[in-house]
C-alpha cells in the first residue's frame, strides 16, 4: 500500500497565476497520453501526407507570407505588432520599441496614412458609463437595461 500512497498524493504547478494541483497518477497519465499524442501524429504523417515542398507548398508559402505582412500592417498602424500582442507587454524594451515607432513611420509614410487609429488608454469610469448609457435612444436604452438587469 505504500507505493500506492505515492501515486495518490498531489503536488503544486503554479503557471501564471494558476495554480494546479494534480496527483502523480495525474501526470504520468498526461504525460504518456501527450506522447502517444505526438507518436501518433508523427506516424500518421509518415504513413499517409508524404508532405514535400513543392510548387503547391511554395504557393502556399507565398500566400501566407503576403497574408502575414498585411496583417501586421494593419497592427503597426494600429500603434500594435503581433510581437508585442502576443507576449502581451505592456511596457517593450526601449530598443524593440524604438525599431517598431521606426517601422510604424515608415509605413505610415509609404501607405500615405493621415488619420491614424487612436489609442484608448482611459479606463471607462461610472460617469462615462452613464453618460454613454444616457445618450441612446430609448429603444437602445431599453435593450441595455432588459440584457444588464434582467436575467
């Protein structure tokens, strides 16, 4: 019974601020689950997709440069880039943020932008709320108050 007590017992993962606390038989299961996962895949793909880079694939490829640039376009005049969006910084080191204001510019420039999408900073407050919520029509206020106050 003293192997088994082992197995039984709980240890704690702390990721971000989550917290998990499985038992040992808990990640062992997951972590031989995960590699029949990855085993399995990699099988599948050996048996069946015979993938090779192709004129297909170079197509693809292209495309899905191309698709990628547009929409980091789209971040970098937004004041955004999938870098920073991704790893969710609030504050970027002075040197990644001096080459992206560059590249913002730059792009700006060449697109011929004038308006540029502003910033939101400011946290909504009960008085903006309000006043928001007083500025609707009446139908749309209803709306707001049946989906707010009714459940």
């Amino acid at each position: 019974m003293g192997n088994l007590s082992f197995i039984s017992k709980t240890f704690n993962f702390k990721l971000g601020n989550l917290d998990i606390a499985p038992t040992y038989w808990q990640a062992i299961a997951i972590v031989f689950l995960l590699f029949l996962l990855v085993f399995t895949l990699a099988r599948v793909r050996y048996l069946y997709i015979h993938w090779s880079l192709g004129k297909n694939s170079i197509a693809f490829l292209f495309w899905g440069f191309i698709l990628a640039l547009i929409l980091e376009g789209f971040l970098i005049i937004g004041g955004k880039t999938v870098l920073t969006e991704v790893l969710g910084w609030q504050d970027v080191p002075k040197p990644i943020n001096t080459a992206l204001d560059l590249g913002r510019k730059k792009l700006i420039n060449v697109l011929g932008v004038k308006e540029e999408i502003p910033k939101n900073d400011k946290t909504p407050t009960y008085k903006s709320v309000v006043g928001d919520y007083l500025e609707l029509r009446k139908e749309d206020r209803e709306i707001v108050y049946k989906f707010v106050c009714q459940p």
